[in-house]
C-alpha cells in the first residue's frame, strides 16, 4: 500500500479557498499523531501512532520504476495523436 500524505501546498490552497483549519500547518499535526516512521519521529513524521510508515524498502524492480512514473520525465516526449472522428449519438428522438 501507498501512504501519501498529498502535498503542503494543496492544503494551504484548501485553506485559501475558504476551508479554515485545513492548511499544513493545522492538519501536520494530524499526520504526525496517525503515524510512526520507521526511523523515528522529526518535525515532519510522527513516532507513536497506529500506523506503522516504512520509506520503502522493496529491492522489487517494479518499486523503483513505480517511483520514477510519478517523476517528471527527464526530456520532453512528443506524442502524435490520431484526427478525433465525429461522435456518434447514443440515442436518437423519435420522430412524430
């Protein structure tokens, strides 16, 4: 399973948008309470909560390519899309 917390902008943002008590700093200590990481707990992770957080170490060689996926791609990638045809209706009116 992936733990991923999301990122520190995204709750400032909430915040901003009118979701008080939902930016980094207010949920951080949430975080921190509901985990315990492996090699302790810091101003960032948690060491006593119910779940248990590992940095990963599979040595699987899907893990690392799983892990470069969510990386931005190192040089840009042109991709040629096919001419989109026309859509089809789904459902026609009967005619009166």
């Amino acid at each position: 399973m992936a733990y991923v917390r999301g990122h520190a902008r995204d709750y400032d943002r909430w915040a901003q948008g009118g979701l008080p008590g939902w930016d980094y700093a207010h949920v951080l200590p949430y975080f921190k309470k509901a985990e315990t990481y492996e090699r302790g707990g810091d101003d960032y992770r948690g060491d006593s909560g119910p779940l248990n957080v590992s940095a990963g170490a599979c040595r699987n060689p899907l893990f690392q390519a799983w892990i470069e996926a969510g990386s931005p791609p190192a040089r840009r990638v042109q991709v040629r899309l096919r001419p989109r045809r026309a859509a089809r209706p789904a459902t026609r009116s009967p005619r009166t």
